[in-house]
C-alpha cells in the first residue's frame, strides 16, 4: 500500500481523477481547513497549502471549494514545505447543511466519508427528531450510519434498553453502541470499527463527548475538551474546526464543531433511506397527487413541495 492509499486513495478515487490534471499536478488530501488557508498531505506530514487564484475566483460557492476530506490536485514548492491548490478531485460522498438564514446555501461538513458516527449522550441531549434529521443527511449520501451513545453510565441498564429500543423503532438496521469515555466501557469495541483505509467522521452536538471519545481512541489527551454547562447539559464548543487524522489502525477520521442547527432541506435519497417504511406505505396512497408532507414534518422538518390530501391515511402516521 502506498502512501496516498494508507489515507484513504481508493480505487474509487483513481478511477475519477482526471489523467490530464495528473500530468501537471500531484494528488494529496486536505486535513484542515482554516479560512482562507488550508492543510494538505500525501501521507507523509501536513503541509500548508493554498488556492491558486483561478480556482478561488472561479468558484460559484463555497461548495465549490476544497474541505476537509477532499482530494486536490496540487503544485509542492520549496521541498514540500508549502503547496498550491489547483481543484478539487470528484468526491465520493457529501455530509452538508443548510446554512443560517433565509437564503438556501449549503455548508460543507466533510466529504469522502464512508461511516458517520452520530453522537447522542444519554442525559439531556438525547433527541430522535435530531436523531432522524442527522440520519437524512447522512443516508442521502450512501454513507454508513453508527449510532453511538456517550455516557452510558449515567443510565440504568433498564433506561439504556429503552432507548436502544427506541432508536431501532427508527432506524431497525442501524448498528448502535452505547459507551462511557469515563469508564472507558465499550471503548474497544469501538476502536475494532475503526478498519485501515477508510474514513469516519463524528457527528452531533456540543457536549456529547466527541472529543473526549476521540482522546479516548487516540489514547492521550491530544484534543482540547471543556466542561459542559450544568443548565440543561448544554455542551460549551470545543472543537472549532474540522481536522483529519490518521489514527494508529490506518483509520482516517475527523472531528467536526458541535451543531445547533441541521437545516436539512431538499434531500431526497435520504428520506427514503431513512423512512423507508413509509415511503412503502406511500406508494399505496390513493391520491396521486399526494405528497404526505406531514409525516415528514413530524418526523424531521423536511419540507416537501406539495401538502399531503386532506384524506391522507398516510399522513397521520
């Protein structure tokens, strides 16, 4: 395996660069991103990397530029010590967002991700509306869910089943592992899901323990946490950035800012993933213009384009 493999340059990857590109430009990866400047490897060290002038000015929107997971084609100058970034290599998979506002513009979180770990502490925080809403964005990628519940032991065994069992009521195929960073249990278990080549990103809000579950895997305190506020156990933010790592496994896996607000809209092969049993009931609706909107503002927010029959059964679910 070479370098550019160990950090996740899979055959997918090759098979969509862009051969004329290539004879011009190297390929590496970003691990950071930080306004206007960006970090970059080829798996052999961080190097500080920039965009050169024609793909800044050309980009349509902010989803045109790079972000932490991206593959680019790259100019090293100076015996590697600082690069230029020319594009960005088609990308596998999309974790975005609604940005805040009225306006309808989107955010990228991370790209290439195969397996999203959502999450959830079991105190306060616990929400299957959210939980429903970060699995839409997820599924309209094609992008493996992990559904892991922090801070198990604050739970009884009793109230820990009973949110398992809620959770597959919602997402019955779903693997979900609950785990405690201050006990260490189950921590293990999820390192041994953590597989060479691959790419895992942590999803969910502030205070869940993402960070202390990423030192916990790390095995040192290599990332800044702080305290969670004892009103409502609302977390206080942490991380401020994105940033990739390689982990000791081969596994690459990124740590992403806590999010107040998803803002899913105008997903589509995400809904049906996740609502894959009504989608089934749907489709023996008998009111062909029926778009059931109310089972999706129910269940996640999702705004649909056309109000669901008066007569609906559907509906109601």
């Amino acid at each position: 395996m070479n370098k550019l493999e160990s950090i996740g340059y899979s055959s997918w990857f090759k098979d969509h660069t862009d051969l004329d590109k290539l004879k011009g430009h190297e390929i590496a990866r970003v691990t950071s991103v930080h306004k206007d400047s960006y970090m970059i490897t080829k798996g052999d060290g961080d190097v500080f990397a920039e965009l050169s002038g024609k793909l800044a000015y050309s980009a349509n929107s902010a989803t045109d530029l790079p972000t932490t997971g991206d593959w680019v084609y790259v100019d090293f100058y100076d015996n590697d010590s600082h690069a230029v970034i020319h594009d960005v290599v088609s990308r596998k998979t999309i974790i975005q967002r609604k940005t805040s506002g009225k306006s309808i513009d989107f955010q990228l979180i991370a790209t290439n991700i195969d397996v999203a770990f959502i999450v959830q502490s079991v105190d306060y925080n616990f929400n299957l509306r959210r939980l429903e809403r970060y699995l839409v964005m997820i599924n309209e990628y094609n992008i493996t869910p992990v559904i892991l519940l922090s801070k198990c032991d604050l739970k009884s065994q009793q109230e820990l089943n009973q949110i398992v069992d809620s959770i597959i009521e919602i997402a019955p195929q779903t693997k979900i592992q609950p785990f405690s960073s201050q006990t260490g249990e189950n921590i293990d278990t999820i390192k041994d899901l953590l597989l060479p080549g691959y790419t895992y990103c942590l999803l969910g809000s502030s205070g869940v323990g993402k960070t202390t579950l990423l030192n916990s895997i790390v095995g040192s305190s290599l990332f800044e946490t702080k305290s969670v506020s004892k009103i409502k156990s609302k977390g206080r933010h942490t991380a401020t950035s994105r940033e990739l790592i390689q982990l000791d496994s081969g596994a690459m896996l990124i740590d992403t800012p806590g999010m107040r607000e998803l803002g899913n809209i105008s997903v589509d092969t995400g809904i049906d993933e996740t609502f894959s049993e009504i989608i089934e009931l749907s489709e023996n609706c008998k009111f062909s213009d029926c778009k059931h909107l109310r089972v999706f503002r129910k269940n996640c927010g999702v705004i649909l384009a056309q109000e669901a029959s008066p007569s609906c059964e559907i509906a109601q679910f």
